[in-house]
C-alpha cells in the first residue's frame, strides 16, 4: 500500500521500523516508528468506528 505524502509517520515506520520515533520525557519509554504508526492506526480507527469521525469532518477541530 503506497503511503501518502503526509503521512511521514508511516513512511519511515516502512523505512526504518526499528528506529526509536518518541521519547515519552516522564517515563523514558520508547516507540519505534513501526510501533507509533500502529498507535496512530489504532487510534484513528477507534475514532471512525466508535465516534463515526471521518477524514475532513468539521467536527475533528471541536474539542467541546
């Protein structure tokens, strides 16, 4: 599946998947690209399916 041009996360998570993405400060655990796209994909599911939140949906700024 290509990727598309903004989407850089998931671009080095094919590139270099082993390399470290973020650093959470507080508690020093890592995520790999490979791990923080599958965070991201997770979440941008859940978002679709439980919310129904779709990709150019106004609602998507609206953080009442």
């Amino acid at each position: 599946m290509p990727v598309r041009y903004y989407d850089w996360i998931a671009h080095f998570g094919r590139r270099t998947p082993d390399k470290p993405a973020v650093v959470d400060l507080a508690s020093e655990r890592r995520f790999s690209y490979a791990q923080f796209d599958a965070r991201i994909s997770c979440l941008a599911a859940h978002l679709r399916d439980r919310h129904r939140i779709a990709r150019g949906d106004p609602r998507r700024g609206c953080w009442r």
